[in-house]
C-alpha cells in the first residue's frame, strides 16, 4: 500500500496522507495547503481512485487477510 501511495502525484499523496493517516478534515488541510475544502475533496477522490486501480490486484488478498470473522 504505500508503495501505492508513493506513486501518486505529489498534491494528491499530501491530501490523501494528511485526511488518512494524520486524521485531518478537509477544511484543516485546505487552510495549510491553501486551497479550497472542495480541491481537497477532489485530490482525495482522485487519489483513491487510482489507488483502486494500482491495488486492485491485492483486493481478494486483503479481503481475506481483514474479512470479519
């Protein structure tokens, strides 16, 4: 997964590991970064939607390794 997340373009690596992984909302991230909530939003779906694809390998593996028992 991180080498996933390595990948993604810069503002959207910074987005999406500032709301994931340091818990930030929208509006905290956009007033460090300087931009809108809505840019954030966006960055943030983009950046999700090309780590499905990067991942979508790994889905069956992970739903197997994490499924609710």
């Amino acid at each position: 997964i991180q080498e996933a997340v390595e990948t993604l373009p810069e503002s959207y690596k910074e987005a999406f590991v500032m709301h994931r992984f340091k818990n930030m909302s929208y509006k905290e991230i956009a007033e460090i970064l300087g931009v809108s909530p809505k840019t954030i939003d966006y960055r943030i779906q983009q950046a999700l939607k090309q780590l499905r694809k990067e991942l979508k390998d790994y889905l069956p593996l992970l739903l197997f390794f994490f499924a609710p028992k």
